[in-house]
C-alpha cells in the first residue's frame, strides 16, 4: 500500500502526524510513562491550537475521512466545499507552523521509530494530503492526477463507515478529556467492529481506569466477570446435555481459567472481550 506512495512525505501529512502524535501519547500512557506522554499532550495542545492554520487543515483532512455520502452528486459537492475550505487556509503561515511541529517532534519526542510506524489508512491519507495540498496551491500542473485521486475520494465517500465507540458522554470533572480522547481513539482502532454492550463497558471502564491511575476497582470489576462467567459455565454443565454447546463451555472456562489481573495490560482486555463474546454466543445457544 505504502509503495504507490513511498515519496509522500509523511512529516508534513497532518493526519498521519497526528495519528502517531496520539498512538505515541496512549503507547506511553499504557506503559505508565507519563512524563513521556505529557510531551507528546503538550505539543498536540499548543501545535493544534484552534487559533493555527494547523488546525484548520486538520479539521478539513478529519472531515474528509470521516464524512460520508449517499451518492456521488453529494460526494462530489463535497469536495468542492472542500476545495474552498483549503483556498482559506494561509498556506505560508501553515507551512510554517509545519516546520514548528516537526521541529517540536524531532527535539521533544526524539526517537528513531516515531515516524516509521506503519499507519492502516495510509493510502487515503496520502491521497487526501496530496489532494489539500494542490487545492490549497490549485496546482494543475498533473490534472489527470488530480482527477484519479478525487476519484478515489469519492469512493471513500462513498464507503459506509463502522460507527467509533463514543465515550463523550460518559466524561467526569476529575477526567483529563484528551487522554481519554486518546484512549478512546486507540481503542476505536485496535477494537473496530460490533461490541455487545458488555464488551462496550469493559472498554470503556478500562479507558477511565487507564486516565486516572487507579485499576483497583477496574481490577475488582474485571474478577467480577470472570466470576459471574465461571458460575454461569456450571450451570450450563447442569441444565444442558448439548454436545457441542458443552464443548464451547469448555473452551471458554478454559480461556478463563488461563486469566489473570494482575497487570492489566491491551491484551488483557483483548482477551476478556473474546471470552465476553464466547459467553454471548454461548447464551443465546
């Protein structure tokens, strides 16, 4: 995917930088370096500020991967609102507060990998930069280019997107909102799919845990499940002579059993949402 486009460059793409700026922030929170993470917050919060043609990039680049059409007349329409949005945007005044960030990112953050992560949406994201970058410079210098990527845009327009789990309503007073923006984000990504409500509370009790520092009552809830299913298993022994369904039952005390909570980490919780799953499949068996 990376190589159709391996001279993008990725520095200067405002949602492939900010996609690593968060993955970087939630990678250090999870490995509870938050001196680390505080950097990576503090560059996001000033660099990003609403004030910045940063910023109005970056709205316009999230709306175009996110937004989504009924039919290509409206896709159309909205790459032609887009268009307008990028003219707006003080283009020398960008490029400058670009160089600021990078220059932040290469001094703050200073590591080797930063860059080098692999983004999942990597492909629509070069197309969208390159497609703001020319609009913003209505550049026609490659004009089937142009047509070929607003095409592929159109397409992505198109596309139905799987609804991201929404933690906003669920905020508190004592909550840092951006970590729990990034955590949400993480999770949106790693756990993309149709949740059961379970499976939606055990992410979302992991986020909040995870933002303050306390897993004792994250721990206390995650043994609870893993009680509430233990005993749910031997009645199922007792009331059910199903062959099959008693070895799923197996397969999911085993997976159980093998739990622990101790050090709650993104595979623990991978792994309470696949036996939470099991267990759903099992109830309705």
């Amino acid at each position: 995917m990376e190589t159709k486009m391996a001279k993008h460059n990725k520095k200067r793409n405002v949602g492939i930088v900010y996609e690593l700026l968060l993955r970087y922030v939630s990678s250090k929170l999870v490995e509870n370096k938050k001196a680390e993470a505080q950097i990576a917050l503090d560059i996001i919060e000033k660099r990003f500020d609403h004030s910045t043609e940063l910023f109005k990039e970056f709205r316009l680049f999230k709306a175009l991967t996110t937004a989504t059409a009924d039919d290509s007349s409206i896709a159309a329409a909205i790459i032609q609102e887009s268009k307008a949005a990028a003219k707006r945007i003080d283009n020398t005044k960008l490029e400058a507060e670009k160089g600021r960030l990078i220059h932040d990112i290469n001094h703050k953050i200073n590591e080797e990998t930063f860059y080098k992560s692999s983004v999942s949406d990597y492909k629509i994201y070069a197309t969208i930069q390159t497609l703001i970058n020319s609009w913003q410079s209505d550049d026609r210098s490659d004009l089937a280019k142009m047509v070929m990527y607003e095409g592929q845009l159109i397409q992505r327009l198109l596309e139905e997107k799987i609804p991201a789990l929404v933690l906003e309503e669920q905020k508190t007073e004592d909550t840092d909102k951006l970590v729990i923006k990034i955590m949400t984000e993480k999770l949106n990504e790693k756990y993309a799919g149709q949740l059961t409500n379970e499976q939606k509370d055990i992410i979302k009790n992991y986020v909040f845990a995870a933002a303050s520092d306390d897993m004792s009552e994250f721990t206390e809830y995650l043994d609870g499940i893993k009680s509430n299913t233990l005993s749910m298993i031997a009645e199922l022994h007792t009331t059910s002579d199903n062959d099959i369904i008693l070895e799923k039952v197996e397969e999911v005390k085993n997976k159980i059993t093998s739990l622990s909570t101790d050090d709650i980490q993104d595979s623990t919780i991978h792994r309470f949402l696949q036996v939470s799953s099991l267990k759903d499949e099992l109830m309705r068996a």
